[in-house]
C-alpha cells in the first residue's frame, strides 16, 4: 500500500497549513493511529458519496461495474454502512450479470481483489502520511502525537520514507510504544508459569489483554471490524 509513498523523493519546503492539518491535529485525541483513523474517515465519506451519486457518475459506475464491485474489505465496509438501498442500486447490475451468466452455465462475475476504493483509500492514506512528515516540527503536531497512541508502525516506516532525519521525538515515542508492549507480553508469557492465583495478582486485565494490540500496532487499521452504523 505505500509503493507510491516509499518511491516519492524528499519533500521540498513546508506547505502552508490548511483545514486538513487543522482536523487532523484534532483527531488525533481519537484512539488508535491518526493515519489510519483520518484514512478510514476519508473512506467512508467517499463509500457514502457512491452509494447516493454514483448514478450521476458514469466514469466511475462504468469502473465499478467493469471491475465487479469492490474488492471483499470493502465491499464489507459498504455494507456495514447501513444503508441498504445505495448498496441494492450499486450492485444492482452486478447481480443481474451474475443471474444471467449462470443461466448460460457462465461463471459468475467476481471482483478480482483491487477496485475503485482501493485506489481512493491509498490517495487519502499518502496525503495523511505526507501531513505528517510536513508538519513534524510543529509543537502542536507534536503535542498531539505524544499525547496520543502515536502512529502504527507501518505509518511510522512510511513517514520515515519521507524525512530525510526524522526527529528524535518522533523515533523515541514510537520505540517507547514498541517496547512498553513488548514489556508486559514478555511479563504475561513469563506468567503462565506461574499458578493462575499468582498469574492475576501478576497481571492486570489490561495485560491479559495486551496481545490485542499487536495488529493495530505492526499492521495498522485503516478498516476496522465494525456493525451497522445505529
């Protein structure tokens, strides 16, 4: 996902601040990654604006059928946007291709694992990543990341990818995130030894449960498992 940002050569000056990086420094007091959080929220307004404009749009409703819908992350996501009348016009030709091409004895059309919102998705995710490398030496960027989860470590390497001498706070918060999981891991497989009175009075229930951090750190969670919006 960050051919184009790894391939991209050091950045020249600083651009001017505008309402992107003013939301983003705000939605960095959100839990998890704000890479991956403000990536996800650009996903989903756009999954919103297909399913209420993609009539109106024949480029884009000419890729999607061609390409057989969206791949199987976010083809989950849209459905789990609650809204069942843009996701039965969206699929509608989809379905009815499918239909007839089984009456034939044809295979059915199948997305073959890249669409449209990939591309959507990996556009907002490189103007993030580049956000960041911009502004890493603005106080507020900074007091903002070190008041947060701080990025996941693939957002990590790919703004490193970015900035010729990264700033040694930005390397000392995140190897600190890195080692204080390591930490209590290395604590909770130490306790299983131990007899399980002596295993909870070793661990908290945050502990026991810090193994579940682990692919929101090394892999990022730019589409998260999630139900229906109410």
């Amino acid at each position: 996902m960050f051919e184009r940002t790894r391939g991209r050569a050091k950045r020249g000056p600083k651009p001017e601040k505008h309402l992107p990086y003013f939301k983003f420094v705000k939605g960095m007091a959100e839990a998890g990654c704000p890479v991956c959080n403000q990536t996800r929220s650009s996903l989903d307004d756009w999954l919103e604006n297909l399913m209420y404009e993609s009539a109106n749009d024949r480029p884009l409703r000419h890729r999607f059928d061609a390409e057989r819908g969206l791949c199987s992350r976010h083809a989950h996501a849209l459905c789990a946007a609650n809204d069942g009348l843009g996701a039965a016009i969206v699929y509608r030709n989809i379905l009815e291709l499918a239909t007839s091409s089984l009456a034939k004895g044809a295979p059915p059309p199948v997305n073959g694992g890249k669409c449209v919102a990939c591309d959507q998705e990996a556009d907002a995710e490189s103007r993030y990543v580049g956000l960041v490398a911009d502004f890493l030496g603005e106080a507020e960027l900074r007091a903002g990341l070190e008041a947060s989860s701080g990025l996941c470590l693939p957002h990590v390497a790919a703004v490193m990818g970015l900035v010729r001498d990264p700033p040694p706070w930005f390397l000392e918060l995140h190897r600190r995130t890195c080692a204080g999981l390591l930490e209590v891991l290395v604590r909770y497989i130490d306790s299983q030894k131990l007899s399980t009175e002596a295993r909870h009075a070793a661990l908290s229930f945050e502990d026991e449960m810090a193994y579940k951090r682990l692919a929101p750190l090394l892999t990022g969670q730019i589409i998260e498992e999630r139900g229906p919006k109410p």
